[in-house]
C-alpha cells in the first residue's frame, strides 16, 4: 500500500478543496469517496442540483410574468419536467467530473469505496488499509430527523431534499417542514413550477437567525410569489395516506391540533454531521454533546495525526465555509499558517430575490450592547434594478456608530448573493463604510446600492 502524507475522507466541498490544496503544497494525497461521483452532497445532491431547479423554474417565472412586459409576445413555455431532471442531472455530471479532471491534474489519488480509520495513521477502504501521516475527516451531513416528530423520510412521499430533487412528478400539494434555508430555496422551486406549497414552521418567523428586517420582507415577498406559511406550528407527526401524506401539527400559541392533507411532504429540519462507519468510537475521538467531531482551532480531534473539518464540525453547514477549513487545514499541514475568519462568511439563499447577509446583524448588536450605525438603501433607488423588475427589496448595512468599521451587511434583492461579496472584501481589510461610500462603483449596476446604502452610514445616499 502507498504511503501518503495525507488522506482524506469524504470528496464535499471540504474534502475535495482539502485533498487539491494539499497536493498544490507538495504533499502525497489522497482522496476516499464512496459515492459514484465525487462531490459530496454539495455537487450531487444539494447546492449544484437545487441551483439548477432554482434556475430552470426561475426561467419559467420570468416567462410567465415579466417578458410580455418588455414586449416579448408568445405563450410562456410548458414544463417538461423529465427534460427538467435531465438538466439538472447534466449540470451534476458536469461538476462531479470537473473534479475528477482536477484531482488527476493535482495527482490526488481517488480511494473509492467507504472509509474506516481502525488506528491512527491508518485509513481502511474496502479490504485494503493505507498508511497515512495526517487523516483529515470531511464526511460532511446527512438529512436530521424532525425532533420529537414521528416523522419517517421515503424519499418518494416524504422526502428530505434529496428525494424533492428527484420526485417522480411535479406535486399538485407540498408541505415543507421547516421554515429554513433548503425548504424555502426548494418551496420556490415547486411553487414557480405549480405546486401549491405550505410552508409549516416551529418559529413565529422564517429562517432564524438572520436579521429581523430582512426576514420579515423575505415572507412577505415570498408569500407573493404564492407560498404559504403556517408559523408558530410544530409538527408532530406525518401518516402516510392512499394518495399522499397527513402532516398533524400543534399551533404553539393555544396547541390547536391541525391537519394538512398533501401529495409531497418535504422535511427540511436541518442536518446533522455524518459521522456513521467510521469507527470514531473505537479510535476514541471524542463528539461535542451535539455529535460533532470536537476539534481545536488547528482542526486537531482528540486523537493525534487525526483531524476534523466542514458539516462534520461545529460551526454554520456551509460548503464555503468547509472549503475554507479544507484549505487551512492543508495549509496547516504543510507547515503553513492556516486561518478561517469565522466573522467573515456569508450566507445566501438562492431563492428570487436572493438574501445574503455577512457579520453581525442589528439584533445581536443590540444584544452585546454594541453603538451601531444603520445604512439602508432600497432597490427601489436602484435605476438598473427597476429597469429589470427587480426592485424588490434592500440593502441594510452595519457600521460601529463611533468607529465607522463596518460589522454586517444583509442584503435582500437582485444578485444578493454576488453583491456580499464586497463587503467581505471590505471587512477582512476592516474597512469603515466611508470607504465603500468613496470607492467609485459603475453605473448602472446593482452594486450602487451597496455604496448607497454605505453613504447612508454617513451624510446620506443620493437616491433615496
Ligand atoms: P435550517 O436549520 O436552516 O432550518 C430548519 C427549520 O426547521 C428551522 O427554522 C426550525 O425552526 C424548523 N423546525 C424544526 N423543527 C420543526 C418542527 N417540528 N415543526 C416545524 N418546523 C420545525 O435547516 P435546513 O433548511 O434543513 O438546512 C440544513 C442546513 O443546510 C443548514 O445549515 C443550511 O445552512 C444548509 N444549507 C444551506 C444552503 C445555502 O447556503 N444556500 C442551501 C441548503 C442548505
């Protein structure tokens, strides 16, 4: 068996960044997948297969809504919904095999099969054991049950996003459990192609955690779009039915007993590290008390030569965010200094409009008693956004009221996901919002909004 420098377990957006920087820096590596393609959830089951739907049905939307506005005449198109799959299923093939090009261009040797680590320093895969000095461990997520709800995934009626990206037809009814990032980003997508789509959220309002205002304007423009929202329910129980599924659930405020009989119901609860086979137990490495692999700030676990990134880890189950980990890590493994700035990630949902936010948002200000400075801009303000039926929307940025460093950025509108980016430029240089106000920003683009919404930190935008 070769020895390497390094193996590592699980081909995500983690592992995959990991094993191609580790190569890059001269290290003997390889790569264990067990799946067909390489990947891991992001590519073949989540971020690439849901930004295809989010897309394709987008395409559709616009079609039927926004082109006989602009003078484009004609009946908006029909939905072939296997021809559909086919496209999604082209934009996976086209990913997985690019990083199959890219690991052989880097000599990152594919281990195909389902990794063990029986000691340290030793990677089982199938009948065979490899030598390796480091072994990184980024076997990302799998789907988490609803807590306390008798609650049994299918995947052909109940469905966790694998299966609602793969659903044998388009559901006449959808209920989606869970008021969060992937049973929004999927409820547009069935709601654009038809679906008529509940939405049955515990909280009073959708995605927790991200900033107050925008949440509010997110339901409100998505209820728009013709999602419906049942807030302040949990779910306890999904029965199966002749033709679809009963989801029983209890209003909090009164526990109002109700039932929704639907065609599809969609479990969108959240996920959990998947850390299943790989014999963590025996080996000794030691979970926080919500069944992550506790790591230290190198990404070191409890057992040495042993190290831990991406979903598997605490921390928000982002693929960019295990990329970054991915790539400190190897960094760190071959001698260099490797970093995350964990106050510098930003979160986006790719729904229309899209919502993207980055650093602290007004309410944990508040909370920690942080003096801030609020700079907000709407799209409305906006000449290309309005030109583009797009105005819908703003850009809320937040800034030390006495330093003028800006702290968060939370955008709800056109290209949201694009538009953080420059903030996060701007605060790895900690940069105050008077820089973005100064910094000359090309019109007529989208991003005016971020600088107007900056100049509002100081004497104001022009626009508002
Ligand atoms: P989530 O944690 O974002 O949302 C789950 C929601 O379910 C919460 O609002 C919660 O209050 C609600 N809930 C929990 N129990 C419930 C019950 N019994 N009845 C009703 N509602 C209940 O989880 P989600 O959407 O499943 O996403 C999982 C992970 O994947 C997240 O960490 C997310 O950030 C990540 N992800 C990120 C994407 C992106 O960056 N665009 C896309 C898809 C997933």
């Amino acid at each position: 068996m070769a020895q390497y420098d390094v193996i590592i377990i699980g081909s995500g957006p983690g592992g995959y960044v990991c094993a191609i920087r580790c190569a890059q820096l001269g290290l003997k590596t390889a790569c264990v997948e067990g799946r067909d393609t390489l990947g891991g959830t992001c590519l073949n089951v989540g971020c690439i297969p849901s930004k295809a739907l989010l897309h394709a049905s987008h395409q559709l939307h616009e079609a039927q809504h926004n082109f006989a506005r602009m003078g484009l005449i004609g009946d908006a198109p029909s939905v072939d919904w296997s021809r559909m799959l086919d496209y999604k299923r082209d934009a996976i093939e086209a990913n997985t095999k690019g990083i199959e090009f890219l690991f052989k261009k880097n000599k990152v040797d594919w281990l195909k099969g389902w990794a063990s680590i029986p000691a340290a320093g030793k990677v089982r895969v199938g009948d065979e054991t490899h030598d390796a000095k480091h072994v990184v461990i980024a076997s990302g997520s799998e789907s988490a049950p609803v807590p306390g709800a008798d609650v049994t995934v299918d995947e052909e009626v109940v469905v966790s996003s694998t299966g609602a990206l793969e659903l044998s037809e388009i559901p006449r009814t959808m209920a989606v459990i869970g008021g969060g990032v992937i049973g929004l980003e999927l409820g547009s997508v069935y709601t654009r192609l038809g679906t008529d789509v509940t939405v049955i959220e515990y909280l009073d309002g959708i995605t927790p955690g991200q900033d107050a205002e925008v949440a509010k304007q997110f339901q409100k423009l998505l209820k728009k779009q013709g999602l419906s929202f049942v807030t302040g329910a949990a779910v306890s129980k999904v029965e199966r039915t002749d033709d679809g599924a009963t989801v029983h659930y209890a209003m909090r405020k009164d526990d109002a007993a109700k039932t929704l009989d639907v065609d599809v119901v969609l479990v969108a609860t959240g996920r959990r590290p998947n850390t299943d086979g790989l014999g963590l137990d025996a080996l000794g490495v030691s979970l926080t008390n919500r069944g992550q692999i506790a790591v230290d700030d190198h990404y070191k676990t409890s057992v040495e030569g042993v190290y831990a990134i991406g979903d598997v880890i605490e921390g928000p189950m982002l693929a960019h965010k295990a990329e970054d980990e991915g790539m400190a890590i190897a960094e760190i493994l071959a001698g260099q200094a490797g970093h995350v700035n964990y106050g510098v990630i930003p979160g986006v949902i790719y729904t229309h409009p899209e919502v993207a936010s980055v650093g602290i948002t007004q309410e944990q200000a508040e909370e920690a008693g942080t003096k801030i400075k609020i700079g907000k801009f709407s799209f409305m303000g906006n000449g290309r956004a309005k030109a583009n039926f797009a105005a819908d929307g703003f850009v809320k940025l937040i800034a030390d009221a006495e330093t003028d460093r800006i702290l968060g950025c939370h955008v709800i509108g056109p290209m949201a996901g694009d538009l953080i980016h420059e903030v996060c430029v701007a605060m790895e240089f900690g940069a105050a919002a008077e820089d973005l106000a100064r910094t000359c920003h090309a019109h007529p683009t989208y991003s005016e909004a971020m600088r107007e919404a900056a100049l509002d930190c100081g004497d104001g935008a022009i626009h508002a």
